[in-house]
RNA sequence: GACCCUAUCGUCUAGUCCGGUCAGGACACCGGCCUUUCACGCCGGCAACACGGGUUCGAAUCCCGUUGGGGUCACCA
C-alpha cells in the first residue's frame, strides 16, 4: 500500500456542491488513476450545526455527474472506514487523548465569553491575534481532574513556541513559519467533535492517503497539522496546495459574483466532460498547449508540476465557448440523450404540464406559456420591468430586498418543494415586514419575465433552485438601473 | 494589522529551472472571407513581461527592494 498513490476529496456537506470542490477533486482523481491508485471520497460532516445528508447527497450526485467516481466513500465502502467523519468518532477521541498523554495536547476550559475578552484585548492593542496558552499550565493532573468531574473544555494542540515549522508544499517549495505566531488550535470542541485539523491529518493517515491535494486557503495552518504527523510519529504526506478559483475581481470565489453551484451546471445546460475539460484548464496546461481534452488524456498528461500559481478567474465566456464545441462534436443523436434528460424527459414535462393545463386552449399554446421553463435566463420588457419594482420601492430598494430574500432565505433551503419555498417567501416578509403582496408580484416576474403565471410557489418547485437563483440574480442587477 | 502565498495581453496561459526568437496560443473584442440569414468554420487585427535598482555584451527569465492582488488569523471546513 505504500507505493499506492491514494488520494481524496474531502467536502463538508454543508449547501450546494461547490465547483471548486469539483476542481480539486478532478486533479486529485486524476492522479490517483494516473497511477493506479485509488482516489476516495471522505465526508467531512463534523461540524453538527452544518452539516446534513440533503447536501450529502448532492455531492455524490454532483461528481457522479461530472464522472469523477471514487473508489472508497460511505456509500461504496472500502477497506479504511467508515468514510464519514461523523462515524468516526472513538478515533478522533482515541488518538486525541493519545496527544494529551504525551503532553503534546492539553485540555483548555477557557469559556467562550474569556476567548472573546481575550481577542477583543488584542484587537484593541493590536497584538497578535490567537490563544494566550492559558490552560497551558494547569497541571496534567489537576486538568484529568476537572475533566473526569465533567467541566465543559475543548482539547488544544501544544504547538512548540519557539523555532520555526519548515513545510513542504509540492509547488511552492519551502515554505518556513515562525510557531510564535502559530495557535494552539483547538483540536477537539466541547461537543466532543474534532475539528477539521485533527480529523483531517488523522483519517488521511489511517486511510494512506499519499497526496494531500487541496485548496491554497489552508496552506497557512499547515504547520499545525505537520506538528500533528510529528507528535503521531507519522510520516508526511505529500502537500500540494492548488490555486483557488477567483472571481472577476480576483477574490475568491464566491457566488454572490459567480456561479458556483455544480447544480447550477448541470441544469444550465452544460456538459460535464465540458465543465471538467474547462476546470483542467485553470493553472493547468497540456504539454502541447491542446485546450480541448478528455479526462483520461488529461489523467495521462498530468503532472502536478506543471500547475501555475497564479489564482486563476473563472471565466463563463470561455466556459460557453469550450462547451458549445463539445456540442458540435455531438451525434444530433447525443444531445438528443441529454435534453431528454432534463426538459424533455417525460418526469419534467408532467410537471410543467399541470401548470400550463387550464390555462391553454390549443396543444400550441403550450409551447408559447410555458417557454419560461425551457429557457435560461429570462428577458424583462418595459411592462415587466414596472411590475418588478416592489410597491412604493424603488429600484435599488426593490434589489436590495430580493438579494435578502435570496441570499438569507433562498440560498439556504435544503428541501426545495412549493410547501418550503413559500414558507422562506413568509418568513422573509414577516421578518422585514413586507406584505406578500408586495413582494410576490416581483419574484414572480424575476423568475419568470411575465406577471401571469401559474401559481408562484409551483412554478418555483418546478424550475428548480438554481434557476430561480440565477433569474433573481439577473433581476436583481437589472432593478439597480431602474430608478 | 500580522503572517503566508502570488505577479506575462481585459481573461486562461506558453516561455522562467539551463539568460540571447518580431514574447507564442486560446477566450473576449474588432475587421474580412464563406453564406439567402444567423451560427459554425477560415483569415487577419488589437492587446502583456507590475515598478525600481542591480548582475550581464544581452534579463520576462538570475539577485535585491517596492508595489499590487489573494489567503489565513473560529469550539467552520
């Protein structure tokens, strides 16, 4: 096994699959099946307050979808888990009191009210931000004792004050921090959960994992975890730290600026291959600078090394450009294939056709109603761009309460059905108190471009969240030009 | 703010390790050709080595500094 390449994608189960989840996993499956490993997929569920199994699901959907199929995971089993780290608990408690044995841990019962003082003192005193090591000095004994009496506390890594932790990052080389400034971070909550540092280094040990390939954002705890592998006398992974995807103006990618949903995708229309294609394209270049490839030519091409660091923009353009070329190179036959399995699979149409039933007179009149739910984005005339204002709002005003209503109350719906869509659309308005008159004739037309549509809710279910998401986002840009 | 990462056309990038081509390709944009139209396709154009110092006959490439961008600084991952 230690000559294997194993590899894993990670996610936390917490919303919609992320693309930059995809883009990481594409090159850690794409090394692992360049050398005949095994390339796993691990749920990282351990925050209790997040995590959920509808966002579980999706994300087997999502890299399912994109053909990004894991060897080992918690629905195909494999010979180290189980692979959600919410099962995995005694081996997180375990190894934990192992480094509280050895000194290289210690229990800190520090309240949350103390670490907030705390930080608010060193904000205001412009000190280095982190924990102070208080608990650091209670004696083991005394520290066993509080604990067996059940007095709240998290488990804390003794990180070394001195000297300076030396890492390796693949592409980046060396890469030397100062343990001054590196915290005692919190390995273990209070809830008895452990937190992604200890659960990571952990499972990525006990599984084999060879190659940690992960996102640039976690190169600075990085330290942390290599004092891990040191106080478990492990060897050390290989750590390879990929760019991040950026948004236009070069933040990290978020999708208040982008879409970032793999749902998003998928019902807009693009290929997976496409996507996948684009997504090697992001640091990464073939040897002979071919910009359209398929997975396995990618897999054999492949060498870390030739990843660039600068965080590359995600661009929809060139995204559009590439996929219309997988389109071409379609059998009418294909695309066919895959309408059917989104418009015109009987599944969706039986849904779109009892909206559209008691309002058509002719079997052609379907076609002309119901375009909304076959098209993407939609256009508003004149007629519709009045009605899209709220009552008595203005444009901008208008906006600013659509982008509540989507990002705080559409965004975080996990079951998306008429029934749950409505309840987010009351809630908004009780808690900004605004009436659903007011408020439902402009959702209606930002999701669907006209003011007579079938029932608001129903109509939502059926177009699905990310379109409606997408529409609002389009509606919302188009009511800050409206005065 | 501290620490870390990073820097070639608007965007994705090749070239950088082993200094020496008009700094190459792609998207977008602009022109033209093809075509009943549109799209595709084809041809052409616009467009970059962040800045300042060195080293050198010669620097995108090596060294130093500056600046810009990004990330992290949670009992989230």
């Amino acid at each position: 096994m230690s000559d294997t390449v194993r590899t894993r994608i990670a996610p936390s189960p917490t919303g919609d699959p992320h693309v930059g989840t995809a883009y990481v996993a594409l090159f850690n499956y794409a090394l692992a099946k360049k050398h005949g490993g095994q390339f796993i997929l691990r749920i990282e569920d351990t925050d209790r307050t997040r995590s959920n199994t509808a966002s579980e699901e999706m994300i087997f959907e999502a890299l399912r979808w994109l053909g990004l199929e894991w060897d080992e995971g918690p629905d195909v089993g494999g010979p180290s888990g189980p692979y959600r780290q919410s099962e995995r608990s005694e081996i997180y408690t375990e190894h934990a009191e192992r480094l509280v044995a050895t000194g290289d841990a210690y229990p800190c019962f520090c309240t949350r009210e103390r670490l907030t003082e705390l930080r608010a003192h060193q904000r205001e005193n412009k000190l280095a931000l982190g924990y102070d090591g208080h608990c650091r000095s209670i004696a083991p004994e005394e520290a066993a004792a509080r604990r067996s009496a059940g007095e709240d506390h998290v488990i804390r890594l003794a990180m070394p004050d001195e000297g300076e932790t030396t890492v390796i990052d693949l592409l980046r080389g060396e890469i030397r921090i100062d343990n001054a400034q590196v915290d005692d971070q919190v390995l273990v909550k209070s809830d008895g959960f452990p937190t992604y540092h200890l659960a990571n280094v952990v499972d990525d040990h006990l599984m084999g994992i060879t190659h940690v390939i992960r996102a640039e954002e976690w190169i600075s705890s990085l330290p942390k975890h290599v004092r891990l592998y040191e106080a478990f006398g492990w060897d050390l992974p290989v750590f390879c730290h990929l760019p991040l995807l950026r948004n236009a103006d070069k933040s990290k990618i978020s999708k208040r600026k982008n879409p970032v949903s793999l749902n998003h995708f998928r019902r807009a229309g693009f290929l997976p291959e496409a996507l996948l294609n684009y997504l090697a394209l992001m640091g990464w270049t073939m040897p002979d600078e071919r910009e359209e490839f398929t997975r396995d030519e990618f897999i054999d091409q492949l060498t870390l090394e030739r990843i660039s660091l600068g965080g590359p923009v995600f661009d929809l353009d060139k995204l559009t450009w590439l996929n219309g070329k997988y389109m071409r190179d379609l059998e009418p036959q294909e695309i066919l294939e895959r309408l059917k399995t989104l418009w015109l699979s009987d599944e969706y149409l039986l849904k779109v056709l009892p909206l559209a039933h008691e309002r058509i007179e002719t079997l052609q009149d379907f076609f002309e109603y119901a375009a909304f739910f076959f098209t993407g984005d939609v256009d508003y005339d004149d007629a519709a761009r009045k009605k899209l204002l709220a009552k008595g709002r203005t444009g901008p005003q208008t906006a600013k309460l659509l982008r509540q209503l989507l990002e705080d109350f559409i965004d975080p719906l996990l079951q998306w059905t008429a029934e749950s869509i409505e309840d987010a659309l009351r809630r908004f308005c009780e808690k900004y108190e605004v009436t659903a008159k007011e408020i439902f004739m402009p959702v209606r037309i930002a999701v669907t471009g006209r003011a007579a549509t079938p029932p608001l809710f129903d109509t939502m279910a059926v177009l699905g969240k990310e379109v409606c998401r997408s529409r609002m986002r389009r509606a919302i840009e188009v009511l800050r030009t409206i005065k």
